[in-house]
C-alpha cells in the first residue's frame, strides 16, 4: 500500500473512496494499524481516558501525548500520523498554537494535528497551516468542551444547532484545514453538509455520507470497560479473554503449573554439581 498524503486522501474523497480512520496510543497497536492497511492513524487526546485512565480528554499534557504519539510513529510508515493537540495546548493564541503543533511534528514525526472546534479555533487553524503544518479541525461533539460544560449529547438535531456545526466547518475549511473530524452529528445533517464541503470529512457518529469513519481503538476491539456512545461498533470484544489469560497465569503461578522446564534455560548436570558445591562450600 502506498503511504498516504494530504493529497491521497483528497483523491480518495473524489474517488469515492472511503477512508478509514483510527487511533492508535503504543507501537504495538500501531504496527496493527498498519497491518490492517488503515489510511490515517490519529493519536487522539482520547488517550486521556483509554490509556491513562483521566475522566475525561482535558488534563491530558502536550507531554504524555508527545510520548504515545512518537510510539505511534516507530510503528506505522503507511497512514498519515495526526497528532491531537490537547485541551490548553492551543487556544490562548497563535504563537501558543503554533509552537505546540512543531513539537507534534518535530518530537513526534507528526504529519499533521488536529484540533477541535471552530470560533476561536479557526484562527488558530490558520496559523498552524500558515506556519507549514497541515490540520484537520473537529466539529459537532467536542470532547475538550463537552467535559467542562458536561454534555456529552449529538449536536446538530435541531436545524439552526446544525447550520452553527456548518459554519464552523466552512471557516475551518476556509482557514486552511485539509480535513475535518464530524463527531456525533445526525445522519441527515452531515448529508445535508456534505455538498458544500471540498476536504474530506471523516465521521464518529455522523452517519455513512462523510468520507471516511474514525473509531475509538479500545471501543473497536471491545477493551474499554465503561459505557459506550451509541455510535460505536465494537468488532471484537476483546476485554474478556485478556482478562481470562492474565488471570489464568495468575492462577498457573500459584499452582506452580507456570513455569515448566520447556520455558527456562538448561544447564550441563557436570555444571549444575560443581555450582553446588562452590556453594556449599562457600
Ligand atoms: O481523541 C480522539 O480519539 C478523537 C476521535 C474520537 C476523533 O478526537
């Protein structure tokens, strides 16, 4: 498979290709990624709560995040590497944006960062873009907003909550963006958008007219033990079995079943005598 660009992956858009998206936190989920011939690898702030166990995407630091995302980096060489800038990271202005996002790209190997929301948000687009970093912007459920203000709810049922989810994806568009992240918006409202939109849109919850869909890695494979968005599909359900092998070489361990002689390293008998009587001696 060919590595994926900014240019691909709008190929694909007008293709008709759908893209597929994923996010990924440690080397060995993102070697599966690649394995698994996905497009674009997304080190989601999300980490916050999958991987650190934080209640929610805000505490996480530009500095945990530059650790999991460089480990993201060993791992792939195919899909693009988006790095999420996180809640702090960016906001209080372009100079504050712009240095955060170079050191996604130059302590990461980022190809590009993500940030979430419009208003503010567009400008800070603009800059990182006019700084030489492609960005893909987040609209409808932003998680960084939604903790502080506490709702976790679709955004976009009502018609003119819809248009302001539009707007917002228009100027970020319009600020340089080469993508944008839909979360939790109805079906029919993404669809009704979709004309509009010129990069490729990539949907968590927003129905099957964007171009591409993105999942959380642990709700993909079933390892996140809280509740779940409505929107996820778990493709296996993998928390169980980990659990039964971890505790099944609990139970091997007291048993003293684990380990057997197969699993260590031998040694001559003439050896293992003379030891024995060094040691006895001693
Ligand atoms: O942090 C994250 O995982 C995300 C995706 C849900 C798009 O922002």
């Amino acid at each position: 498979m060919e590595r994926r660009t900014i240019s691909s992956l709008a190929a694909q858009k007008a293709a008709g290709e759908p893209i597929a998206m994923i996010t990924a936190y440690d080397h060995p989920s993102a070697q599966i990624a690649e394995a698994a011939g996905v497009d674009v690898v997304l080190v989601g702030d999300s980490a916050a709560m999958t991987v650190l166990g934080y209640d929610s995407t805000v505490p996480v630091t530009v500095d945990e995040m530059l650790m999991l995302t460089a480990a993201v980096r060993r791992g792939i060489r195919t899909p693009l590497l988006v790095g999420d800038l996180p809640f702090g990271s960016y906001e209080a202005s372009d100079v504050q944006a712009v240095a955060t996002a170079q050191r996604f790209v130059k302590e990461a190997g980022c190809d590009a960062v993500k940030l979430e929301r419009g208003g503010t948000s567009v400008q800070r687009a603009r800059a990182i873009v006019d700084a030489g970093i492609p960005v893909m912007g987040h609209v409808g459920l932003t998680p960084q907003t939604a903790a502080i203000t506490g709702t976790y709810r679709a955004r976009g049922r009502s018609a003119d909550e819809a248009f302001a989810v539009f707007e917002s994806a228009l100027a970020l568009q319009e600020a340089g963006c080469f993508a944008l992240v839909f979360e939790a918006i109805p079906a029919a409202a993404t669809a009704a958008m979709m004309p509009r939109l010129d990069v490729p849109v990539i949907g968590i919850g927003a129905g099957n007219a964007a171009n591409g869909q993105v999942l959380v890695w642990h709700d993909l494979l079933g390892i996140y033990g809280g509740p779940s968005a409505r929107f996820v599909k778990h493709y296996a359900e993998l928390r169980r079995p980990m659990t039964d092998a971890v505790a099944a070489y609990v139970a091997e361990v007291r048993e003293h079943a684990y380990p057997l002689p197969m699993h260590g390293y031998g040694m001559p008998d003439d050896e293992a005598s003379r030891l024995r009587a060094m040691i006895a001696d001693r």
